[in-house]
C-alpha cells in the first residue's frame, strides 16, 4: 500500500480502484452537494469530485472519507487498527543506528520546533519522522492578496437547510501558543461572514481556543494558516485529541512512517502543509467576535447560534488548478463517523501498548462517535470496572466529552450491540453497577444538555460480578456448546451442504 504525499496522489490511487466518481453536469454548492454527499456516505459509496461547481470554476472534492477502508489507505494501509499498534510501538521504541546523530541540531534549526526544543529533544524516539522543511511548495503557486482576496470565488459549502450560511467543512487550520510556542493543528468550521473573513469555530477547551485566549490575554492578535485539500493522513490527524508533544504533525510521520513535508508560511513562522490545494493566511484579531450558525452537527441537530472569533484572510494562495476539499456530517451515520472511528482505533493502539487495562474499545456510532464508549476488560480483581470508569473521566481533551461508558468482559464484543446489551441486562444491578458523576463543563454542542454544555457523566459496570463485589450467589455456568462437538460440526459443515 502506497504512502501518500498529498491529496492527489490519493485520488489516484482511488480511481484506479474504483473508490472516485466524477460528475460533470453543473451542481449548486448550496445544499445540492451536501445531499449527494451525504446519501453517499451513508451507504459507504465512492468518493466523488464535481467537475463543474456553480459559481466556482474550483472542483469539489466529497466524499473522501466516507468508508472505513477509505480511512484505511488514507495511513498507507489496510487495517488502521493494526497498523497503528505497529507504527506507535516503533515510535516508541529506543533510538537504534537509524537514528539521525544530528537530531539536536535539526530540531534546533527548525522554524517549526526551535521555540520548544528543550522541551521536546527529551522525546527522542517520537522526533524520527519529523516534518521535512522545504523552501519551495506547490501550495504557493497562485498568490492572491489586497482587493484581490474573495473567498467568494471559492465553493465554500452549504450543507443543511437551517445553516447560518456557507462554511469551510474540512480546513486544518494552524497556530501556535504564543507563550510556549507548540504547534496545533485542529480541523475547526468555518463560516463565510465576508470576502476577506469567517467565524472561526473552536470551542473552549480545543488548543486552536486555547491559543487565541492567550494571545488575547496578551493584547495580540494571533496569526493563523488555513489549509485546506491536505495529505488525507494529516487532514485525518487533524480530528484526533492530542496532548503535548504529540502534535499533528508529528502524529502524521509516525503513522506514515516518514514526515511531512511542509513549507514556512508567508505572513508567520507557521508551517503550512507543502502539498495542499488552497492556504488561507491571517490573523485572529484580539476582542473581536461575530455570530456563527445555526450548524447541522454530527449528533443529527442543529446547534444554536454563538459568539466565535474572527478569522481575517490576508492572504490566499493556491496550486494552478486547486480542488476544494469539503465533508459532510448530521445525523449518525455518515461521514465524519468514519473520521471520528479512526481515532478510536489509534487511541486503542495507544492504550494497549501502553500496558492498559483495556482489551477492546468502541466509540460507539449511536452515541454520535462521541458521547458513547464502550470498554472491555480481561477482569483481574474487584471493582476494575469502576476503576477503568474513573480512569477515563480523568482524562484531558475529546475525552471529557464522553457522556456515557459501559465496561463489559473480554469476552464481549463491543462492536455488537447485542452482545453489549446481553451483558448489560444480565450483569448490572442498578443500586451498585452505576456511577454518577459530579456535573461539570462537557460539550456544548451536545443538544440534551441542560444548561447548555453542563451535565453529569454515566459509568456503567456491566462485567460479571465476583463475590467481593456483593454478588452473594453461585453464579450460573453460561450455556455453551462442548468444544469437541463444535470442532466436528465445524468439519463436516461443507459436506453437510449447510452452507447452502
């Protein structure tokens, strides 16, 4: 499986396995896109690019996560899952002969990494597929600035009905804490105020905020890259709950297996992605705010509208003949869900390499990828379950906007519903297997909340309880099938003709 450099490459490859779809006649970025994207996604079908966008001579390109195996190739392989235990336990492997001697001076060199050298030097192991820092990218090609900035003539995106207006679906949008100098890379809305602005949707506790609040808090206004169109490894990365000082970038060369390849931005020392189709270069003015939404969110309503920053565009630049890069959400399940699946699948790759407690974890598509986490554990001593509950609601990032956990056996399939919902019947007594959370600061986004963004957590012990759990009774053998008499069923099954 190839390893991709940039969007393109990736629709190559899609096309000649039957994974892209064009269409030519005209189409409306005003909702008539979204709607085909969104039936698309919804039955795992092909990516798609619009060849012929009304009001835009841009392409759009739709669609392009909308499948699990799509997801997949994204990283360079088949199984992300498998993939990703294999890539991070290299990562975290003891520097051998291959590692660079000059990694200090590299690291110090860097426009991306010298502010926080002495900070990250220390994780040596994680440094092997840095960005590559180049002079020159394609990105660059087309420069657009002063009267000539019009985000008007990009096919910005209106998915729903009730939209507040158009938006940038799928943007990495790129800052730097202005006081320690880390690097994020987060994928935030955007939605169309003017010709030279936008909203810039990130909510309280995401890094892009956490940024901004602090260059605010200093009186500056804080410089910003939007790319949009990027290597799909690290437009994926860009969806994914880091913490210092895995950062996107980083994440993205060790999933790949090398670095990508990244340009200095024109108006900062921002890293701009080298390959990608559009870059929108500004600055997020210090005090200033506009109304955004409402938005079609990925739980399937809409959320309200509210007061975000400010993004002002300065300057644009763009490939010869860019494509736009847009996705789709709403209710479960569709695109983003696929998105939101991979980062469940590269967090329990962290979690297991890191000696956890946990065997299995699915972020469940009802719960909306989000608000849903089902745990299973190879149960060792009394009250584990609580603990593992207790563990995860410690957790910094995405994760304290898990609502709901439910821990099963190892035994369970927590990607079968039927499974989970056999133990959960079976096994949780409602005086003792259930925990409640003080109320505390969650999503805002989530729409059964009440006051908004505010609500307690749900954990639920739903293994098999021992005696040291107050479970007083012998407890009952599970029926199942002796294990030779399976074999020979097994062996005879063909010949039986019971596939038939």
């Amino acid at each position: 499986m190839p390893i991709f450099d940039d969007l393109r490459e990736f629709m190559n490859m899609l096309d000649q396995r039957g994974q892209l779809v064009r269409v030519s006649r005209e189409v409306d970025p005003i909702l008539e896109i979204n709607a085909i994207v969104d039936r698309l996604a919804r039955r795992q079908g092909p990516a798609v690019l619009f060849e012929n966008v009304k009001g835009s001579g841009m392409p759009v390109l739709g669609n392009l996560f909308g499948s699990h195996q799509r997801v997949a190739w994204a990283f360079g392989c088949e199984d992300l899952f498998a993939h990703a235990q294999q890539r991070i336990a290299e990562a975290m492997a003891p520097a051998g002969d291959d590692q660079p001697p000059d990694m200090e001076a590299v690291v110090r060199g860097s426009f991306m990494y010298a502010p926080v050298a002495d900070r990250i030097l220390p994780f040596g192991p994680l440094l092997k597929t840095l960005p590559v820092e180049v002079s020159e990218a394609p990105c660059k090609e087309v420069v657009y600035e002063g009267d000539e900035i019009d985000i008007n003539r990009l096919p910005l995106t209106k998915l729903w009905p009730q939209d507040g207006d158009k938006f940038i679906t799928m943007p990495m949008v790129i800052t730097r804490d202005p006081e320690t100098g880390e690097i994020n890379a987060g994928t935030y809305r955007m939605m169309y105020l003017d010709k030279a602005k936008t909203c810039m949707h990130w909510l309280p506790k995401k890094h892009g905020n956490l940024h901004c609040r602090k260059a605010e808090e200093m009186g500056r206004d804080l410089p910003v890259v939007v790319a949009v169109g990027c290597d799909p490894a690290f437009q994926l990365s860009g969806c994914f709950p880091l913490h210092y000082p895995m950062d996107e970038f980083i994440l993205t060369g060790v999933l790949k297996g090398r670095g990508v390849n990244v340009v200095k931005a024109d108006l900062s020392d921002l890293p701009v992605p080298a390959g990608a189709e559009v870059v929108l270069e500004g600055i997020i003015p210090a005090g200033v705010r506009a109304t955004e939404g409402p938005f079609g969110e990925f739980h399937g309503y809409y959320s309200p509208p509210k007061e975000t920053h400010v993004f002002q565009i300065q300057r644009i630049t763009t490939r010869r003949d860019p494509i736009w890069h847009m996705a789709t959400t709403g209710r479960p399940f569709t695109e983003i869900h696929y998105m939101s699946n991979a980062t469940a699948k590269v967090g329990k790759a962290r979690q297991i390499l890191g000696a956890s407690e946990i065997v299995d974890m699915n972020m469940a598509k009802e719960g909306a990828s989000l608000y849903l986490m089902i745990v299973s554990i190879k149960k060792a001593r009394p009250h584990q379950a609580k603990e593992i509950i207790e563990q995860v609601w410690r957790e910094k990032g995405q994760a304290e906007f898990i609502t709901n956990i439910i821990v099963v056996d190892h035994d369970i399939d927590v990607n079968n519903l039927s499974e989970v919902m056999w133990a959960f019947s079976m096994n949780v007594r409602a005086d003792q297997d259930l925990m409640i959370s003080d109320r505390r600061e969650q999503d805002l986004e989530h729409p059964g909340l009440s006051p908004r963004g505010e609500g307690a957590r749900l954990g639920i012990d739903a293994t098999r309880k021992w005696k040291e759990e107050n479970y007083l009774r012998e407890r009952p053998a599970l029926v199942t099938m002796d294990e030779k008499i399976t074999e020979k069923v097994l062996a005879n099954w063909d010949r039986d003709g019971l596939n038939g």
